[in-house]
C-alpha cells in the first residue's frame, strides 16, 4: 500500500505555487500553517516562518485566501490547515471552519486542542509519546482520516535520526485504534522517510521542506520526490 507523503507550508503568497510542486514532487496531503505569534509545538524554522508571514500582513482571512488559491491549482489533494486555538478563538471557532472548507480544506489541524475538547470541531488529532492509552483511544475514535504520531516530546525541527519512541508509539496506537498512523517531527530525510515507513502508514515533514520551499518550487519539488522514492521503495 502507498506510504501517505504530508508536506507542510507556511502561508504565504507564494504558497500556492510551492504546493503544487510539491504534489508535483508526490506530496498526497499539503498542510498549512496559518502563523500564530506564539506556536508552542514548533521549533525554530517553523517559528522564523511564522514570523515572517506575519510580518507579511498573513492574518487569518490572507491565509483563507491563499487556500483557496492553493485549491484552484491542486484540486484533487487533501490539504489541512494547521494552526492554534487562539487562532479560532479571535476568529470564531464555527466561523473559522466554515470558512477554512469553503476555502477547500480538507480537515483541519488545532496544535495545542486537546482530543474531547470542541468534539465537533472535525479535525485530525495528535496524540505523542506521553499520552495515555485512553487519549490515543479517545484520538482515534475522534479523528478525521488519520491520526498523527508526534514522534518525540518536543518541538518540530530536523534532526539527526529517528525518535525510539516512535515503536512504541506505534505498537500502542496499532492496539487502540484502526486509523491510519501518520508520523511527524523530526523527520526531515529519505532514510529517515524509509525507516518510518516500516512503521507507519505515512510521513510528514515540515522544517525541511519549508527550507527546501525557501529556494523555491523546483528545490521543493526535488526534496519532495526524493522523500516519495524512499517511501516507495520501503
């Protein structure tokens, strides 16, 4: 079966042409990142992209806008945007996701939205090393499409190998629920794409990919497919 390939962008006005390289480059799921000011989860690339799209004048109906035209050029890849609950606070928490799939999103991500919070809120859950048994449960009976494996206690960011944790993470989501396992954090290279594979039904990658997006589509479009060979060589 074909390992799901997420890739992460930061919304910006050239998002919508990074995207499509990247599906070009065998992406099955684009995530992306409306910025918040204070992103707990993530590491420095991440945050210096948050900065800089904030800087950039991306508040929230500029990032709705940006999906929309991220829409119009794939059309058929599930994309989710990913962000804060103070995002949906100042927003409207119905309002925002209307708009967010009126806009053409998928799904949706709320980093720091425990699952069982706003239960009608459809969005993919995240569950890590430290979470109990009952929340990996929980997530993956409440998850939309696919669970995400956050591979290690801390921020996102490259790094040199592969979590230990993520066998076991696995091994107990596995037990707890049917969902697809989708991994992330950390993971920023074809070997590190090709043991997760192993693993997990899928992969996504966000600091490396927003600095291979920072050289432009064709960069991206290279980085991404050489993360497709090594899934589908696994």
């Amino acid at each position: 079966m074909r390992k799901a390939l997420v890739v992460y962008l930061m919304s910006e006005p050239e998002t919508p042409e990074l995207a499509r390289a990247a599906v070009e480059g065998g992406a099955d799921v684009v995530e992306l990142g409306f910025p918040f000011s204070d992103p707990l989860a993530d590491g420095p690339v991440i945050r210096r992209a948050a900065e800089r799209a904030l800087a950039r004048g991306m508040r929230t109906r500029a990032c709705l806008e940006v999906l929309a035209r991220t829409r119009e050029l794939v059309p058929d890849t599930p994309l989710v945007p990913m962000t804060y609950s103070s995002i949906f606070e100042a927003y409207g928490w119905e309002r925002l996701a209307e708009d967010a799939r009126a806009a053409g999103a998928t799904s949706l991500i709320v980093a720091d939205l425990p699952a069982g919070e706003r239960p009608e809120l459809r969005r993919v859950q995240l569950v890590a090393p430290t979470s109990t048994d009952e929340r990996i449960r929980l997530a993956g009976e409440l998850t939309d499409g696919w669970l995400y494996l956050v591979t290690l206690a801390g921020t996102t960011g490259a790094r040199g190998e592969v979590s230990p944790a993520l066998p076991g993470l696995v091994e107990r989501a596995r037990r707890l629920t049917s969902a697809p396992l989708y991994a992330g954090f950390g993971i920023s290279t074809p070997d590190h794409a090709h043991a997760v594979a192993g693993l997990a039904d899928g992969i996504v990658v966000g600091s490396r990919a927003l600095q291979a997006a920072e050289e432009g589509p064709s960069a991206l479009r290279a980085y991404v497919a050489s993360l497709r060979e090594a899934l589908d060589e696994a």
